[in-house]
C-alpha cells in the first residue's frame, strides 16, 4: 500500500476554544492581556471559566485551524498534536476529521484533560486567549508520524509548540525528518508574548531551521527587538527563503530573496471575531505554495482565507474557501 | 435563611448541542425526518456524529433554552435537569448558571453521559435534531427541588420529559406539588412526533394538570388529531386556562377562557437558524405572565424572544432581550 502524500503536514497544540463575549471589565477585572494568548494553569482556568458568560466551543489550535483552512482550499494535509481520551479530545477528534484533514496521533490515556483555550471577544472583535494546554504538553518526538511528514511538501508548525518542553523537541524532530526529505519548513511565530516568552531560540529556530516564515508586524519586530517593521523586514529577509509578515486591515507583504510583493488586505466589511485571523492567512498562503503559484497570488488567497474566518464567531472556515477563491483572488 | 423564590422553574432533558451545518442531500442518505426530533441511541449518535460535518458544542435542551431566556429578559429562574459528571455536564452547568439560571440538581455519577443533541441545519435555517437522552433519564421524582417549585409562580415543563420514563413521575409529582402550593403548571407540547409518541396521555396531562399551554400548530391539531387549526382552537379552549399557539411567521394566538388574542410575529429579516424558536416564545411569554403583563404583551415578547434566537446559530439568546424587549415592545 502506498504512503498517503500530504501538501502540508501540521503540528501543534490541539486545543478545543470556549469562546464567550464579554467586555473591557472582565478583561480589566482579571487582569487579562487583551489580544494576547497566556498560558493558564488548570486552577486559573476553572476560576476564569466560572466567572464568564455562557460559551461556544469550537475546535481550534493555531496549526488545527490552518490545517482545516487546507482542507477547505481543496488541499491534502494531516494534523498532529495530542488530544486525551475523553469528551473534548473526541470532539476535537471529530472536527478536524469531518474538515478533511488526517488525524492519527494516538490520544493519551492518562494525564491532563485535553487541552482548552478561553476565548473572550470583546465588542471590537478583539480575541483574548486563556489556554490549558492539558494533554498537549504530552506531545513528544514518538507521536510524529514520520512518513507523513516526510510526504508532504511542507512542514507547518505554530510557534505555540514551544511553550511544551517535550513538544519542542518533537518540533525540531520533525524539522529534521522535513528536511531529510528535500521537504520545507515553516514556522508561524503565533504571538508577540509567545516570541517573548521564547527569543533567543525563536532567532536561532528561524535562522536555523526555516524556510517559511509566518509573522504578524507586532511578533516580527518582538523577534528583532526592533519598533521599525522596515528595519525588521530588513533582517528576516536573509534569514529564510520567504517570509510572511502580516498587517491586519493594512495588508502583508512577502519577502523572497531579493523580492517584495506587497499583497491587499481583503475587504472584510463585518469583523465580529478575530480569533483564526493568521492561522487562515497561513493556510491560504500555503495552499497557493503547494500548487506553485506566484507569491503574489499566495498573499492574496491568505488574505482571502483570513477575511472568512475574521467575518464569524470560531477560528475555522465556515464557508468553502476553494470557491470563495476562484471568486476574490482577481476581484482585489 | 430565606429560601429563594423563583419566577420560574423549568424542569427539562440536560442536553448539549452539538450543531453543524448540513444539507437536504444528508438529512435523505440517513433517513432522518426534517425538521423533527428523532431519538436515537448512542450507536446511532455515533454512526451520524462520524458521518456529520465539523460542529459548535452549545449548551440546549428546551426548557434549559427557556429558563436562560427567562433570565435574560430580567426573571428569576431555576432548572431542573439531569447531567453526568463529565465534560459535557460540566459545560451544561456552566452555560445554565453563567445565564443567570439557578441549577443544582446533581449530577449522575455514573451510568449514561450526559445527553447531546446532533442539530443538523439546512441552507433554509430548518433544524433536524437527533437526540441521544443520555443521563437525562435518569431524572427521578428524588431530583425536584420542592422548595424551588413550590416558590415559583409557575412551573415549566417541557413535553420531551414523556420520553424517559422516569421523568414522566417527575413530571406528575412536579405539577401536584405546584398545584400544591397554588402555583401554575405550565407544558410546551415540544415537537409532533414527541405528540404522536404520547397522543393519550398527553392529552390527559393538558386536560388534567396543565394550566398554561404551548404548542405550535401542527402539534396542537397532532394533539386534537384534526387537519383544522381552528378546530384545534375551539377544542383546546376549554381545556386547560391558557393555550399559547404559535404559527411561525404567521404569529400566535393566545386563548384564555373566552379570549381570543392575535399577536403578530417579531420582523426576523435574516433567519440563520430555527433551533430556540418555540423554547425563547416560552421564555417571552412567560416572563411577561410572571409580571402581570396582559396576555397580548405576553405574547409579543414570546414573538420578539423568539426573533432573536432564530436570527443566529444556537438555542439560546446572544444579546440582551430585556433592552429588546423595551425597545421593540410598541413598535410592531
């Protein structure tokens, strides 16, 4: 039987969201960093959890939702990443499944529940992350599945991987077995606190072992701990093959070598919940990477797939991406 | 210490929702009837949960939906219900209390988990609802809180209780210490095909023990078996002291002993999903009863409740009906 071949191959913290409105109180009343993501311990969560409002879960994770983007574009991909056995990790399970996408890493059977992240969105569509990663700590270098990686055509990572010691390994693990395989690599820096939390290593990781990055304007000038964006892209552009660096409503712009492709923001009339906003971009750009389209064209199905998720409560696609493709990419 | 006094109490199945969007050419390969709730067991629910789209975890369950309509238009009010001491209870719990709603019943330390609902919604905004019971056959007569019940101005009950057989008993012991206590006892027929399951007794329960009735049209001419809504009318007129009737778009009329009130439905422009329709008409009417409101006002806020829930995805109201109430209440 042949191995199954995958465009992208996707590792990260499986997480089910529990999304709740709220307002700047609450944030301010618990002290909460707004637009940020913290890490919480199963204590604080339970303490947050029974002080907000009634909540929606939705399966999420940075690289999960990227992956469902894939699938949603029409692209091959599998996920990696631990759930346990319990209700939440069979749902999440389930979602990513029922969106197209592999999931085989074996849940665990002990340990912490599966992991979950409280999601407060703020009347701005502003999204504040509070994240048990419960099970995910649990991921280590044995749940990569090796074949599959070595498979796909690129690699895709959330920085998020590297809050979990053991997860960190697997990360550079799967690089390696990525790039054994002539394959490609590609880290998202996921969030300024986390490029914080992580900056050596993150400097030497992108350096060392990437070949697409994804950062948005506030992560990229964390890493070079620099206020100039200009000056950051300055420095990326040596540092990896191509770099993508978003700007919200102001657009991205693509580093490749010696070029610059500035790419439009898409439209996006009704934000109501930012939440999945960089992981859909990071999947549109990529599912145009796999089919060997122009950058160009790549930024602006990012854009595209970013501007659908930005547009509903829940950080996965809702609508069919492919088709919304076809329709936007020469609209801009 | 005082014990609490409630507006109402709502007595119910403990469900979680689980919601995805669907299509007519699903709801036919696996033969289910659109627009009813079909029970099903855990075999069936996992067949169809495989086999369904990714979906949205939101708490439900009729009168739960009616009780946090209750509280959000400004009432007091406690659930009754049956959860397991797993995750979904714990998110059941969660949502009812975090809406304002009391629930202390506690939870089933083993046996079934707790009980879920897969909602399939077509591109008509219609919900196809498969429910596996779960725990919530477990509610016994042991579970009522008497002191809740006999506080309340009315209590609520939800049809679907005839289903398990359990809480049928708790049904009957319910009404009698209701009536006990010079309180209302209030039914809402829930669903045809839950009339056509217990046509006699139900018939029995409305003409014997039910002071205030909802049902939407086709389950009241289910329950008078006849194809006539007029001839439904005159039957129920005398049977129990007021009969709530709801039409969809075409409005409700409310009958109490010789009264006849016609009440227009809210203006609902965009309609995404049915789930909550008939539990938030509930929820308006009986808001506006519990304070004294004339019958055509009661009926009114059923209508604009009801408008809410169906104008997004999920059972239970997103925003604050009281203020929607207030506004909207004289301009029909």
């Amino acid at each position: 039987m042949a191995a199954a071949s995958f465009d992208v191959v996707g590792i990260g913290n499986a997480i089910v969201d529990v999304l709740a409105q709220t307002n700047d109180d609450f944030l301010a009343m618990h002290e909460l960093v707004k637009g940020a993501m913290t890490l919480i311990d199963e204590a604080r969560g339970e303490m947050l959890y029974g002080a907000m409002g009634p909540g929606i879960e939705i399966s999420g994770g940075s690289a999960g939702n990227t992956m469902a983007g894939i699938a949603a574009l029409g692209g091959k991909g599998a996920f990696i990443g631990k759930v346990r056995d319990d209700q939440l990790g069979k749902i999440f399970r389930h979602d990513i499944r029922a969106a197209g996408v592999a999931f085989e890493t074996t849940p665990a059977t002990d340990g912490p529940t599966t992991g979950r992240c409280l999601v407060l969105v703020t009347p701005d569509a502003q999204r504040t992350m509070n994240t048990f990663l419960g099970a995910a700590v649990e991921l280590t270098p044995d749940d990569l599945d090796e074949e599959a990686i070595r498979s796909a055509q690129v690699t895709y990572m959330e920085g998020y991987l590297w809050d979990p010691p053991a997860a960190k390994e697997a990360f550079l693990a799967a690089a390696k077995i990525a790039h054994g395989a002539g394959r490609k690599v590609s880290l998202s820096l996921s969030d300024p606190f986390c490029v914080a939390r992580h900056h050596a290593s993150f400097l030497e990781l992108v350096s060392g072992h990437v070949d697409v990055l994804f950062a948005n304007e506030m992560e990229i000038c964390g890493l070079y701990q620099t206020k100039s964006f200009e000056g950051a892209v300055e420095q990326v552009r040596g540092h990896c093959e191509i770099a993508v660096l978003t700007r919200g409503e102001k657009g991205a712009v693509v580093l490749a070598g010696g070029e610059t492709h500035v790419i439009e923001a898409e439209p996006a009339p009704d934000i109501v919940d930012t939440t999945g906003a960089g992981d859909l971009y990071a999947a549109g750009f990529l599912a145009g990477l796999t089919r060997d389209r122009p950058l160009y064209e790549c930024g602006r199905m990012g854009a595209i797939a970013a501007a659908e998720v930005i547009s509903h409560i829940g950080a996965r696609p809702e609508t069919d991406l492919a088709a919304l493709v076809r329709q936007r990419l020469h609209k801009a």
